[in-house]
C-alpha cells in the first residue's frame, strides 16, 4: 500500500489563509499591519526568484512588504547599516537578509545585526538559544513547517521516535528543538554517525535535511512511518533536462512510509507560510499584543 501524500501545497495554502484573516484582524482592531523587510544583495537567481515568492505571500496575506535589492559589490558596512536602519523603523516588524551574502560580507556579523525580536528568519543567536531553553523565540521557518506537517499526520508528536539526519543550525538543530517541545524522543544524526539506516529504521518521524539527493533509501525506513523530506536538489535527468528530487529515494520510500512529503511541493511551500507565521507573531509582541492564534 503506497503511503499518504503529505500536500505541503494545500496545507501551506491554508496557513496563508489563516495569517490573512489574522493581519486583517490586526489591522481593523488594532491599526497594526505586520510588515516585512525582505534584504536581497546581488543578483543571484534562486535567491531573486525566492524573495519574488516571499513578497508575493506577504502582499497576498495583507502585510507590507518592503523589498531593498544591492548590488553584489555592497560592502558589510553598508549593509549593516541598512540592518540599523530597519530595526528602528516603526512599519517594519520583520526582517530577513536573503543568504547566501556577498564573498566580502561575513553573513553571521550582518544575521547578528538583526534585532531578535524582529528576526523572522529565526538564525539569531538569542533566538536560537531561547528555543533551546524552551523559552518563546522566533524559530527557523523550515523546521516550524516541518512540524506543522508531521502534526497533519499525527494529532500529537509526543512519545515518538524522531529522527533528524542533519545538523545545521538553519534546520537540523532547531527541528531537534522543536521536536522537543513537543515532547518527542529525538536522534539528531550526521556524517560521524555510526550505522545511519539502522539508526533511521528506529524512527516513526523521519526528517532528512543533509543536502545529498536520494541519500535515504527504502530500506532505511520503518514501515509505516513518516517522512519529512527537507531535502531540494537538481540532478540530471534522463531527458537531458535537470529535475528536483529531495535527500529521500521517494519512489522507494513511497511503498514503505506511512506519510511522505514529496519534492517539489511538500517542505518548501511551507517555509514561506512561516515566513508569513513569524512576521505577525513578530508584530503582535512589539505591538505589546498577545500571541496570535496561527
């Protein structure tokens, strides 16, 4: 029996719908629109093309969107200070610096520029360390869809056997937080980890974040379990044209799995609806308001 397709497509569909509903409340109670900062230096395509698709979601859910495009010769002093900037304007309660940054600009000085409260992306230390404390914090939108995803599936994640293979600090270290939170039994595995399938066939939550196309295999999954495939990587297809596939064999694990997420369109659609989560979670507490539903 082939498993569920998890559809990160309709799912992040109505978390965008839930955030517009929320930001017209905002705007209608209170004469608060969440708006966004969104820092693209240089021109490259996927980041130009992913920062199209930001301000699209953010203009769609009601927000304000303010787009600053650089050059790619921008110097880290200029662009610290349109970080500066940003963190004092009143209309903008989000920011996020597109990476990856310019050679000649250390992009971990510019992500620690960002004023925590208003770090939407989630990748500053202070925020890193509150969802470590299990303190409230702005977390990584990947990882925060991950978990909105595996909830479609399970109506609690308490109890259960997760695995992450990855442990970067933009995925792999706060899904392991998040799955914390929520009570789970959490593996964080990565390329000095000893036997990786026998550690994977553990799990009933299986997220791969490590960035090497079809890496987990079939046969490294529990029957019945869930799959959340984080992975997005362009190989060559057999028609001579390039093709998207995640860090899961998916035609292998689709007969295996319980519930997968495929690729395109399962993690990916959902980082964005985060986007959107974390800019009018981000407004409501410098607004003084409580925490929104979404």
């Amino acid at each position: 029996m082939a498993a569920r397709i998890i559809d990160g497509k309709a799912i992040a569909a109505d978390v965008r719908s839930k955030v517009a509903a929320e930001v017209k409340r905002l705007t209608t109670r209170h004469g608060l629109t969440p708006g966004l900062a969104v820092v693209l230096a240089g021109n490259n395509p996927a980041s130009e093309s992913y920062v199209g698709s930001k301000a699209k979601a953010t203009k769609e859910a009601g927000m304000n969107s303010f787009d600053y495009r650089l050059p790619d010769s921008v110097s880290q002093a200029e662009l610290l200070a349109l970080v500066k900037k940003l963190n004092t304007d009143p209309v903008v309660h989000g920011i996020l610096v597109q990476l990856p940054l310019p050679k000649q600009v250390d992009a971990q000085i510019v992500l620690d520029a960002i004023d925590p409260v208003k770090d939407v992306d989630g990748f500053h230390p202070v925020n890193a360390g509150w969802l470590a404390s299990g303190l409230p914090a702005l977390a990584p939108c990947t990882p925060l869809g991950c978990i909105i995803l595996a909830k479609t599936v399970y109506p609690s994640l308490a109890g259960l056997e997760a695995v992450v293979i990855g442990r970067s600090n933009i995925v792999g270290k706060p899904m392991a937080q998040l799955l914390l939170a929520e009570n789970a039994t959490v593996t964080i595995t990565h390329s000095k980890t000893r036997d990786l399938p026998t550690v994977c066939r553990r799990a009933d939550l299986l997220v791969a974040a490590v960035g090497r196309p079809e890496m987990v295999r079939g046969d490294w999954i529990k029957p019945g379990a869930t799959v959340i495939d984080v992975g997005i990587n362009r190989v060559p297809g057999t028609d001579g044209k390039s093709r998207l596939v995640g860090d899961v064999a998916f035609a292998e694990a689709v007969s295996i799995a319980g519930a997968i997420t495929p690729v395109p369109g399962g993690v990916g659609p959902m980082t964005i609806a985060c986007l959107m989560v974390n800019t009018v979670r981000a407004a409501c507490a410098i607004a003084g308001l409580p925490a929104p539903s979404v």
